[in-house]
C-alpha cells in the first residue's frame, strides 16, 4: 500500500491527541494544553506535556517526542502500519487498499482471529466450570491469584477429543484445522488438538489472540503443547507476553527474557511486568530483533540448572552476527537448580530485582564461559582457548563491534597469563583509519562529565554532519545500524539537529526502512524540506552521497548498496562521534596544560592534536577517494 503524506497529515487531523494519550496515562488539563507524569520515564513531577493544536507530547524531563503515530509505536509497541491501521479504524479512515491479494490473506487472518478469540473464551469458561477443578488447583499451588489468571486469561482444555470441536461448531471444520484447533488426520475424523491441559493464550502485539501455549496437568509428554504454525502464528517470530512487556518496558527501559510462560506469569504476579519469553525454543533473529526495537540490552534470565545455561549460551553464539553498535544481551545468573518462579516465590520481587542488577554483558558472559569450559594448564589447553575466542570473534558481522571484541578478548589473555595487559602496557588511543571504529580514548585525556559534546554547523564539521545526513537518507538501514552514537550528538545546526532526532524515531520504530519510507514520514514536519535539499545536492565529495545508477526505465541499477560505499558512510559516522570527543579533550588537555606547565599535560595535548590533525587528513581521504572513483 501507498501511504501519501497528504493522508497520513489528514489522519492526525482526525485524531484527538490528547484523548489517544488519555485512554493509558491520566492527563490534566492546563491552559491550552494537558500536563501528566511521563509514561516513559519515572518521575515524581509532571513534565510531559500534550498539545492538541500542535498535534504533538513532549517530555522535557527524557526528550521524549511525537505525534499519534509515534505513541502507537513507541509507548504501545505497534509496528509503523499496525499504529496507523488502528487510528484509522477508530477516525473512520480507509487505509488505502493492498494488492488484491494481500487483501485476501487479511480477510482470512481475521477470520481465524475470529476462531481463536472464541475458543479462548470457552477454554475461560471450563476453568472455571467442573471440569476445570483440577486446573485451579493446580494454579493454586503455583500460587497464582484469581486476578493474575484473568490478567492472562488462563483457560482449560478438557480431556476430550470432540468438546471444543463441538463448542466451535458455527466455524467451518476447515478454519477449525487451520487455526490449529482441531488435527486434521488422512482417513480420520478431526479431533481436539489440547485436551486435559491448562491453557495459555498467546498474544500479538495488539493484545490479539491467535494461539495457545497448553501445559498437561498429569503424567504425559510433552509437558508444554504449543499450537502449530499457522497463518496468524509463527513461534519464531512471536514472544510470549509481548503486549504487555511492551508498554511496560517503556517505563522501566528494560525487558528480561526468561524461558516459559509460567515464569512471566510468576513475575507478573511480583509485579514485574517488562518480561517475554520465546515459545519453547531457542531465541530467533526474528525475536531478538523484536526485543530491540524495545531496549537496546535485554537481559536474559534462565534457568539455573545446566539446560537453562545451554540455553543462555546458545542465545549468546545466536546473536553474535546480529550485534551492531548499543545492541547486545545482558545474562544473569540464578542459583543452580532455580528458576524465576522460585526466587520470586521465596523472596519477592526484591530477590530477583538483587540479581538483575548483577547482569553481567554478552562479553563477560562469552569470556567466563569459554574460560571455564576447560582446564587451562598447558601451553596447548592455552592455545585451545585463544582458538575459542577468535571463534567467537569470527562470528561477529560487523567490523567495529568484532575490532572491539578482539581486544577485550586479547587484554584478557593477556592478564590471565602474563600477569598485565599488554594493551594497557601501550597507553593511549587513537583513530585508527580504515577501521571504521569508535574512538575510545584514555579516560585521563577526557575532558570533566557532563562536558556537551557538539558538531559545529560551519567549516569541515559542518560538511561532515551534511554528508553524513546525505548518506543516511540514501542508505537508511545504516540509521538503527549507528543509533546509540547517532542520539548522542547535539548538531549546532538546528534544522540537520531536528532531522537527524527524526530520522533515529523512524529507524527505531520500524524494522525495515527504504528511502521512500522515510521520506513519508518526515513529511509533514520541519526536517522533510531539509532532507529533500540534502538529496539534491550535488556538491558532496563523498561515495555515499551519491545516488545509485539508473536503468533505462528510471530503476537503480542494483538494489545491492555499493560495498564501499556502506564502509565509507560507516567510516565518516565514527569520524564524525570523535570529532567533538577529540575537541573537547584537546580544550581539556590544553587548558591542563596551561595551568600546569608538567610535561605529561603537554604530552597530551601534542597526542590529541596528532589525532586530530590523521582524523582531518582521512576525512580528505575519503573526499579524494571518491573524486577518483
């Protein structure tokens, strides 16, 4: 479907901000506009501010900002398409029409979402019946609360192989089987797929049901039955509670994954809501991916026995091709032969809160893991382990992430075995060029906390932070790629500043982002007539600012990004995060060492100049590189 900026502006026409806002966060009225406690941060006093005739909130205490569509997706989760068919459902919009096709596949999926919610219902309705007295017992000794089984909607299956068949009888036996509620067997009758098992309904991101989790009550195999892959559900791609984690997390800016549902129920019951859990296999791309476009680092919290630790360590080797810059896992560590169900029983939500604080990152996780995993007394069980972890670095995609593995794991070794790191032994840092990395400089050449780090608007950071900006509108998967650093800097430019804070929302809030999409959500706002001019421009020296070749019929020529290009743009981003680190150091350096007169302050200060003057030099690089491509 086409989504014109024209119909997206009339859209938010249509739709009363304040009242959207208010159906989840208390809103009071002041002057001509609402105040409220940010629902994304914590805080004691209102800062959070809604106004109707600009069509946008604003918290002054987090930064947090935007309009309908971006509470959809940022407070309730929503894909960029699922926030906008929703509000256009409740302002009596049509959505302009996919292809037939997809059309077709939509009016199927709402028929079998039509299945599901019914049989939830009555799955609701034999808890709580007879048949169910078993189930609540069982939930009784989990020590699960009456509101806690509404909350999820616990059900029970009885021990039939026709009773929900027969209850679901005004849908056709057909939809029954393709919504994986009955089983369909070649020369047999259909029969109940659950039966004599407690029931858990499974959730899209809406709060829709479309499958159920059930768990057998007596002696049986296998313990957990998920419904099969369907045309609603697809386990790989689904996390357990998510519409309810998803809000939640916006609060606590943290999401815990643990290993099944009755754990996040457990939790819940704490009070720990920002909790997922995948569908009884190991985290997929797909479902790590969903867990970022929430927070950056989830922390993953299985079980304490040596199943839940195969389970954390295969998680762990699963995402090493994913890690870009800011996103990663955090692991905690229960007691053996524990779950979370069992701290939380014991001690309460405080129990656990204790030990998720003591996460330990992917790299201490990976460290710890592989240093243990063998003894380490020989010259040659020394070199098995230095094999292991260069294994580990070897599966890790992106080149500055690897870079910086490569050394954390070499430091190391090093102090494990030598007794002090020889990177340390080195001193210093500097920008290396060509290796596209962030500059990470000794903590005794920066300058005090707190110090802002700023981009200049004229001279080569101006040019820098405008092909930067070019190259990220021509190239936005590179957004998300680079966010974390991209959000920490301030432009002086206050145009570039608001569409670089544009173009990280839309990154951020939509999983896969082309030109075209982007563009159509900045339309509408004061960064859309910044980011046209950028694309005309014709005077940018640099590989990726420029478009891709035309075809005949006016198409790219490859939709494959040209390779070096990609590491040019990666190199001018990591150039342009030190740049204003550099500055401010070499001011701190110079100003230490005008007061001090010690040789060591002026050793500094020659260095950062040093570096300033290769980082000047390979900007140049880059400029004249393409000049002769």
């Amino acid at each position: 479907m086409t989504l014109s900026p024209q119909w997206l502006d009339e859209l938010r026409s249509r739709t009363t901000l304040s009242s959207l806002i208010a159906q989840s966060v208390k809103l009071t009225r002041a002057g001509r506009e609402y105040k409220a406690c940010c629902p994304f941060h914590n805080e004691k006093s209102p800062s959070f501010t809604v106004n109707d005739e600009k069509g946008f909130y604003h918290c002054f205490g987090c930064s947090a900002h935007g309009d309908a569509i971006s509470w959809m997706t940022q407070q309730r989760g929503l894909s960029f398409i699922d926030a906008v068919k929703e509000l256009a459902d409740a302002a009596g919009m049509d959505v302009p029409a996919p292809d037939p096709r997809a059309a077709k596949r939509a009016e199927a999926a709402q028929s079998l979402r039509d299945v599901t919610e019914a049989a939830a219902h009555w799955f609701t309705d034999q808890l709580g019946g007879i048949d169910g007295t078993g189930a609540r017992e069982y939930l009784r000794k989990r020590g699960i609360s009456d509101e806690v089984r509404r909350r999820f909607a616990l059900g029970f299956a009885p021990d039939s192989r026709g009773k929900l068949k027969s209850a679901l009888s005004q849908f056709p036996e057909a939809m029954l089987v393709e919504s994986g509620m009955l089983i369909d067997v070649d020369d047999k009758d259909t029969y109940d797929r659950f039966r004599g098992r407690l029931m858990i309904p499974i959730r899209d991101p809406r709060g829709r049901v479309i499958a159920f989790g059930g768990r057998i009550l007596g002696a049986g195999e296998p313990k957990y039955l998920n419904s099969p892959d369907t045309p609603l559900f697809d386990k790989g791609r689904t996390l357990y509670n998510l519409d309810h984690a998803s809000p939640a997390s916006r609060k606590t800016e943290r999401i815990i994954v643990v290993e099944g549902y009755m754990d996040v129920i457990a939790l819940s019951q704490a009070g720990i809501d920002d909790v997922v859990a995948p569908l009884g296999t190991a985290l997929t791309e797909q479902q790590i991916g969903m867990i970022w476009r929430m927070v950056p680092v989830p922390i993953l919290c299985f079980d304490g026995d040596s199943a839940g630790q195969k389970a954390a360590m295969r998680a762990a080797m699963r995402v090493l091709p994913l890690l870009r810059p800011g996103f990663s896992l955090a692991f905690v560590a229960l007691p053996e032969g524990q779950d979370p169900d069992d701290i939380v029983s014991a001690g309460g939500a405080r129990a656990l809160e204790a030990i998720l604080d003591k996460a330990e990152p992917l790299v201490d996780h990976l460290w710890n893991y592989e240093r243990g995993s063998a003894p380490l007394d020989t010259p040659e069980q020394r070199a098995g382990l230095k094999q292991r972890l260069g294994e580990i670095v070897s599966n890790i995609a992106h080149a500055d992430v690897a870079a910086h593995y490569r050394e954390n794991f070499r430091a190391r070794y090093d102090t494990l075995f030598f007794g002090a790191s020889r990177n340390e032994a080195a001193g210093g840092s500097r920008f290396v060029p060509g290796q596209r990395r962030k500059w990470q400089p000794d903590p005794r050449l920066l300058p005090p906390h707190g110090t802002t780090r700023t981009i200049g608007g004229s001279g080569l950071e101006g040019q820098l932070a405008e092909a930067v900006l070019a190259g990220l509108l021509r190239h936005p998967h590179k957004i998300a790629e680079h966010a974390e650093d991209l959000a920490s800097l301030h432009l002086a430019d206050g145009e570039a500043a608001a569409l670089l804070e544009s173009m990280i929302d839309a990154a951020l809030s939509e999983q896969s982002l082309d030109r075209e999409a982007l563009l159509t959500i900045l339309a509408g706002g004061r960064a859309y007539h910044r980011a046209k001019a950028l694309l005309r421009a014709d005077a940018m020296h640099f590989s990726f600012t420029r478009d891709a070749p035309q075809t005949s019929d006016g198409d790219d020529a490859s939709e494959a990004p040209d390779p070096r290009a990609m590491r040019d743009l990666d190199e001018a981003i990591a150039a342009m995060i030190a740049w204003p680190e550099i500055d401010a150091a070499l001011r701190a350096a110079t100003e230490r060492a005008s007061r001090t007169l010690d040789e060591d302050s002026y050793a500094a200060q020659q260095h950062l100049r040093a570096m300033k003057a290769e980082l000047t030099r390979r900007l140049g690089d880059l400029m004249q590189s393409d000049a002769n491509g």
